[in-house]
C-alpha cells in the first residue's frame, strides 16, 4: 500500500501474495507500518486481497513450482483439500535415490539462500515433502506420508531440534 501512495492512478483493488495483516489487530496505529498502510487503504476505499494460501494450495501452485524447479515431478498432494478437489497443502515428490547432502545441494543452487537443516536417521532420500512457506504444521503429515526429507521455508523452534540443526 506504500506504493499506492505516490501514485498518480486510480487504484481500487491490491492484489497480493503475502497478507498485510497476518495475526488479528485489536486497533489501528497510524504510527507503525502496518497500520499506516490499513488507515491508508480504508480512507482511500482501496480493497486489499491477499492470494497466499491460494497460491499455495493450487495443484501448480508454490509447491509443484518448487517441485519442478529442483527438477522433481509431484506425485500426490501432502494434505488434500476436502472441500476442492485436487488442492491441498504440499507436495510429495518420489526421487531417484540420493544422499541428503545431494538434496541440499540442489536446494542451495535453486533457491541460493544459507540453509538450516536436521539430520534425519535415513542416510539415503527417496521421498521429499514440500510446504512452501511455514510448514511446521505439515511436519507430522509429512513423517506420516513417508518422506526421508521435508522441504520447508520457516520452522518454529518446538516443531524441530535447532539445537542439532547445521547451518551453511
């Protein structure tokens, strides 16, 4: 909404991944940014929509995206969704066996970002659950699915065990 400000068009409808608002607010404060940007759009009449879960939830959504950036093809949904068919949360992909340092590799290139990782017991990755974004609440459904491997963008500390975990 920031940018809306300065600009010279009429603008009645922002379209976007991430939310503005992510946890409930009790009360608007002009004086801190996400407040700003709420007093800014309601004075203005400007609808904001957010498409995170969408996106994450479509079939050729974040996770396939991710899927076949790292050269993996999707076999099933992690988390189906019950009310739309063929939707759901995360990916299961099925791979050509590898080690977990291969696998981390092949993330490191795609995403070229420093990794955090916990070593699992299995020393060869055949199956790899992907949940773009948080997907500490995915981790159960993974382990019950099977994979060796989850791919994920954050995890809260009680979901894993940061004080095994490696960083690059």
């Amino acid at each position: 909404v920031t940018g809306v400000q300065t600009c010279a068009l009429p603008i009645y409808t922002i379209l976007t991944f991430h939310p503005l608002i992510f946890t409930a607010m009790r009360s608007i404060h002009s004086d801190d940014r996400v407040g700003s940007c709420v007093e800014y759009a309601i004075q203005h009449n400007i609808a904001v929509v957010s498409a995170h879960t969408n996106v994450d939830a479509h079939p050729l959504g974040t996770n396939d995206a991710f899927a076949t950036a790292l050269g993996w093809s999707t076999e099933s949904l992690l988390v189906p969704d019950q009310r739309v068919a063929g939707h759901g949360m995360g990916v299961l992909c099925r791979i050509n066996p590898c080690s977990l340092d291969d696998i981390l590799a092949k993330v490191r290139s795609v995403c070229g970002s420093p990794l955090r990782w916990c070593e699992g017991s299995s020393p060869v990755v055949n199956t790899v659950a992907i949940v773009c974004g948080s997907g500490s609440s995915f981790l159960p459904a993974a382990q019950k699915a099977g994979a060796d491997v989850c791919i994920t963008a954050d995890v809260d500390r009680k979901s894993t065990r940061l004080n095994s975990s490696h960083r690059t």
